[in-house]
C-alpha cells in the first residue's frame, strides 16, 4: 500500500508587537499543527525568518521548542554560508532531541560542486542526527548538481532532500537517483507530487491550511479549494504572504523583520 504523502510545517516565527518572539503564539502555533496531524514542523528555516534572527534568540527558540519532541518530530535549520559555522551549529544542538537538522546549500559565496560536496560530507560526520539537504537555488544562487547529489549518497546522516524548484524533471530523476525522502520545496507543486507519489512537501501554507492539505490526500474534490487557497499567497515573499494571510485568520504572529516588509 501506498504511504501517504507526509506534510512537514515550515513554522512562521511569531513576533510580538516590539519584534520579540512571542513566545505564548509559538506554543499556540505547534498545539495546532499537532492537532491537525502534521507529520513534524521545522524551525529556524526560511519561514521561520532564521537569517534574521540573532544567535541568542536562535539558541532560546530552538531549546524551548524541544519541549515538544516527543509529541510531533522536529528539525532545526543550521545552515549558513560558512561550513565552519554549520558545523559549530550542528555540535551545538547534537544534544536536544530532535528528529534532524535542516541544512541549506551555502549561499552568497558561490561554491563550486567540488566544494558543496566537501561540506555536505563534513556535515554528515558531525551530525548525531538526520540531515535534511536543503536545495533552493532560486535564493542560494547555486545549483547542486545531479552528479553532485549521487556523490553524496554514501553520507548516512542524510535521509531527506527539500527540493524546493519547479523543475518536473528534476524531481523525477531525484526519485530514482537517491536513497533519501524526497520532499517538495515549494507549495504549487503539492497536488503534482500527490500525482506522482512525491514522499512529501516541506510547506508554507501548511501553517494555515493544514488541515485542507490531509483532505486534499484523501480527496481530490478538495484540490480546487487548495489552490483557491493558495492563490491568497501570490504576490507576496516567503514569508511575508503567509503571516498576513495568519493575521486575517486571527493569529497574533506579528510582523515580519526588516529588511522584509508588507
């Protein structure tokens, strides 16, 4: 029997009206998703604002969330442009348990394959935990090759990829290429990946409509309200879309931080 495809939270970190996280909204916002029947949520990740986002603040979010561990799996986004940094990241939060890291492709400083294959690798080593490869070029401004990923295949910690690009053929090449979960990256792809039995999506809009993507698996007639749904997101950044589309809900999540704006 088919597995059913899993559909992991990337979490909007909630702000007070002083940019402070609001701390009391991100308890609400995890009851919800383990309520609805999310299959994990990630914190720290681009949803989540983690590049703006000081190292003090980092480190008080990701050791309050660890509080729910043992109700619904969770994964830290580590990553950064510098390996070093990653790999200091890693052995600090080794310790709490959580299900994995999320790990980004190194940004801004352009590497080449030889070099992002070298730092997954030393990642790999270093992680007591599942590493989740973060692919989204279209932020990074690298590309991580096919032959690159197959050389990475040997690295055990690694067991999912989210590949976040709307390149079908691509992710149908990732299916048979690797050994990992191959988890969708971007929400208008979500219907595609039920089609083609996708392992999973790494989502947005599941912040808000969660509970319309588990009746989307099950229920094709829900598929239009999906993207009616979806439509609410166009125009706006990530996340800039989704935390005006939660405040019309009525969730206090607050404004997003500079340099993002509304």
């Amino acid at each position: 029997m088919q597995k059913e495809m899993k559909i992991i939270t990337a979490l909007v970190t909630p702000f007070n009206p002083d940019l402070s996280i609001n701390y009391h909204m991100v308890d609400q916002l995890i009851e919800r998703q383990i309520a609805e029947g999310a299959d994990g949520i990630v914190i720290g990740g681009t949803t989540g604002e983690a590049h703006l986002l000081d190292k003090q603040e980092m480190y008080e979010l990701y050791h309050y969330v660890v509080k729910y561990a043992k109700r619904i799996p969770i994964y830290l986004g580590v990553g950064s442009a510098s390996t070093n940094e990653t790999l200091k990241l890693i052995k600090r939060f080794n310790h709490l348990d959580v299900a994995g890291f999320l790990v980004v492709v190194p940004y801004y400083v352009l590497p080449p394959q030889k070099g992002l294959i070298k730092h997954f690798q030393l990642l790999s080593e270093a992680s007591e935990k599942p590493l989740i490869l973060y692919h989204i070029p279209k932020r990074t401004g690298i590309t991580l090759t096919l032959d690159s990923l197959a050389k990475l295949k040997s690295c055990s910690r690694i067991t999912m990829i989210k590949e976040a690009c709307l390149d079908k053929k691509r992710l149908s090449k990732l299916k048979k290429l690797l050994p990992w979960e191959i988890m969708l990256g971007d929400d208008s792809l979500f219907l595609w990946g039920i089609r083609h039995r996708i392992d999973g999506i790494i989502s947005v809009i599941s912040n808000s409509h969660l509970s319309l993507m588990k009746q989307c698996l099950r229920n094709r007639k829900q598929w239009k309200e999906y993207r009616l749904a979806l439509a609410l997101l166009k125009g706006y950044p990530n996340p800039v879309g989704i935390k005006v589309l939660l405040k019309k809900m009525g969730f206090s999540v607050g404004n997003v931080r500079l340099p993002l704006c509304e």
